[in-house]
C-alpha cells in the first residue's frame, strides 16, 4: 500500500528516525521495516496498531483515511494564532473554534 509506506517514511524523518531506529521501536525485523517503507509488504494489524501508537497518530492516517494529524492540527492552530496575534477575522474564529471542538 503506498499510502501507508509514504506516510510511514515521512513520519519517521519527521521524528528523526532512521529504518534501524523505527524498527527496534517497534520491535520488528530491520527488514520488515524496510519491506513496509518500500510498499511490498503491509504490516499484519498488531504491528500496524504498534507502528500508529509508536508515531502517535491512528491507523486511519498511516492508511490515508484521515487527513490530518492532531499534531499536524495543533501546529496549524499555533501558527494561526501566532500569524494574527489575536487579530482574527469572524471566519477565522469560527476556523479556530471547530479546531478546538474537533
């Protein structure tokens, strides 16, 4: 799945990891790692959950389901609140209100 492999690799650079490094993490075979960042193999469920929680987001977005992280949300909602200092457009605020109620 390259949905799951794209996303995977731009997870790990994001933390900082190597393949080595991710693969001890969740305690699977530096091979199977790279099997799983290459697209050709998927992981079995168990491992998927344990990579998700490993790099904080849920399954759905390793698939691709969901669009965004919280974190990629709360960066967004920082940057926001930083770029207007409390300056924000009616649209804005209601933006920054489903954000917060999401």
């Amino acid at each position: 799945m390259i949905v799951l492999a794209d996303n995977l690799k731009k997870l790990m650079k994001e933390k900082g990891w190597n393949q080595k490094e991710f693969a001890k993490k969740v305690h699977v075979t530096e091979a199977a790692m790279s099997h799983y960042l290459s697209g050709y193999r998927d992981p079995q469920l168990d491992i998927l959950i344990r990579i998700a929680d490993c790099l904080e987001v849920s399954v759905d977005f390793l698939l691709g389901i969901e669009f965004q992280s919280v974190d990629s949300q709360f960066d967004k909602l920082t940057m926001m609140i930083k770029d207007y200092k409390g300056n924000l457009t009616p649209e804005e605020r209601m933006k920054l209100i489903m954000l917060l109620s999401a």
